[in-house]
C-alpha cells in the first residue's frame, strides 16, 4: 500500500513534536497552578488530548467571537455561568476578600489586575 499523496512522515513527526512541547508546557502549568483545582484541572484537560494545540486554536477563536463564549458557558458549565451573574449583582468597591466564597470574584479580580 502506498502513502497517500502529499504525505510526508517527517511532517507528522515535526506536529507530534510541537504537540508534546505543548504538552509539557501544559502540565508545567497546570503545578504552577496547582492551588487553583479547575484551572489546573482544566490545564491538564487540554495536555491529555491528542490535539492540544487544536484546542487551544479552537479556544482563540470562541474568544474572538465575544457573543459565542458566554452562550458556551451557558450550556457547557451552567454554575460557571451562576457566578459570572452574580458577580455582575455585586456592588463596585467590592474586593474579591469582601466577597468571601465566589470563586467567579476572585478570579475575575485577578484578571483585572
């Protein structure tokens, strides 16, 4: 049986390579993050997959469509969403330590700065 045309093995070689750096890069992550469970959890979600760089080209394009993402969480992680409302119920001048338990605050505090 012959290869099919225009393929090349050191071209999936070099993808596997960029895929396994990924990987690596993702799981150095996931410790550094270690005390943030979803975030770490989710970080070695991505390594796991066999095509962690698709995934991570799919989620650059559901950010560059800002209407697709909060209809995403509405579907995919109903809580995640529960708390994105009710950070937005939250009075301005709240820190994320006046706001004791909502992760949705902390984290967002975080990004802000």
């Amino acid at each position: 049986m012959d290869d099919p045309e225009g393929y090349h093995p050191e071209l999936q070689s070099d993808v596997r390579g960029v895929e396994d750096k990924l990987d690596l890069w993702l799981v150095a992550g996931a410790e550094k993050f270690r005390r943030d469970a979803e975030l770490k959890h989710a970080l070695l979600t991505v390594a796991r997959h066999e095509q962690s760089r698709e995934c991570l080209l799919l989620l650059e394009s559901i950010l560059d469509a800002p209407e697709l993402m909060p209809r995403l969480l509405e579907v995919l992680r109903p809580a995640a969403r529960k708390e994105d409302a009710e950070l937005e119920q939250v009075p301005t001048g709240n820190t994320a330590s006046q706001v004791s338990g909502n992760g949705a605050v902390k984290r967002r505090k975080a990004v802000e700065r």
